[in-house]
C-alpha cells in the first residue's frame, strides 16, 4: 500500500475554484482503483495551503493511474480547470507507506 500526499500552494482568491477541482479528482482516483482521503483547504494559520491525500494498493497501481489518467477526458478536463482558473501555485508530492500494529 502507498499513500500519495500532495502539498498545494493555491491563491486563496480561488479557493472555491480549487474545491471544484478537489472534488472532481476525488472521483477519478477511485475511478482508477484507489480511496482518496480527501482534500483539506485552508481553515486557520496559512491560507494559500491545502493537502490531499490518496492510497493506491502499490506504487505500480499508481504508476498505471498516472499513465491512465493522461489519456483520459475527465482528468485532462480537470487538470484544463486548474490551469484556466490557475488556482493553484504549485504542489509537491511525496509517498508514504502505513505502519499498523
């Protein structure tokens, strides 16, 4: 199992904007086989940072996914959203893996 954390820098004028986006990527991850955790949009302290966070069963998983996702309609029609309503700033992601007792 691999967790996809994803650190966002969005202009907070658009912060309705990036919640649009947000949603439409929760349905797509699950589209492709994995549980988004879902998106955390700014509530106190900084308020041009947001997270999301998904698990795919395997890096390979995630691999297929991201090469899926580029010849797909929906997610090209998200990430053209992101890019005219230019909501977001930057991000980076990192991948973790879960420690259970």
């Amino acid at each position: 199992m691999v967790t996809c954390y994803l650190r966002y820098v969005i202009d907070p004028s658009r912060l309705k904007e990036f919640e649009a986006y947000g949603k439409m990527w929760i349905a797509l991850v699950e589209k492709f086989g994995g549980t988004h955790h879902g998106y955390f949009l700014p509530s106190e302290g900084a308020n041009n940072i947001a997270l999301a966070l998904f698990t795919f069963p395997s890096l390979a998983e995630y691999e297929r996914y991201r090469q899926q996702s580029m010849a797909d309609a929906q997610c090209q029609a998200a990430f053209k959203y992101a890019e005219d309503t230019r909501c977001i700033l930057s991000y980076e992601r990192s991948f973790f893996r879960p420690v259970f007792d």
